[in-house]
C-alpha cells in the first residue's frame, strides 16, 4: 500500500468519524424535541382534562341554580295564591 493510499484511507477514516459524530448530534437534537414534544403533548391533555372538569362542573352547577329557581318561582306562586285566598 503505498503512503498517498494511506493518506486517502486516514482521511476518509477521519471523514468517516466526523460524519458520525454530526449524525448522533442530529440523533441527539431530534430526540431532545421528540421528549420536548410530548411533555408538551402531555400538558395539553392535562389541561384539556381540567378544562373539561371545570365545564362539567359549571353545568352541573347552572343545572343545580336552575332548578332552585324553579322551585323558587314555584313556592312564589304558592305564596301568592294563598295571599288571594285570605
């Protein structure tokens, strides 16, 4: 093997090293965004879930205030018509 083949081969041995080194730091950054990204994910569903949770309770609770109007307005009524009757 002559001294200009083993340059050759030392060199793309070295070019060889660098492209791997620049592959796994590529490897590195995209994984980094790939956990950065579901954490991310994983906040949007939490507070998906909690914005549910506060509009299941707002119903629930808009049923409950509903409701006592209408027996509010129920017991009005009955209150009036006794007034009429006396």
């Amino acid at each position: 093997m002559s001294a200009e083949a083993i340059i050759d081969y030392e060199a793309l041995v070295a070019d060889l090293r660098h492209e791997v080194t620049r592959i796994q730091s590529e490897l590195d950054e995209a994984t980094k965004q790939g956990v950065r990204a579901a954490e991310y994910g994983l906040a949007v569903l939490e507070e998906k879930n909690q914005l549910q949770q506060h509009c299941e309770n707002l119903e629930t609770l808009y049923d409950t205030t509903k409701h006592e109007l209408q027996c509010t307005k129920h017991v009005s009524i009955t209150d009036s018509d006794l007034l009429k009757l006396l």
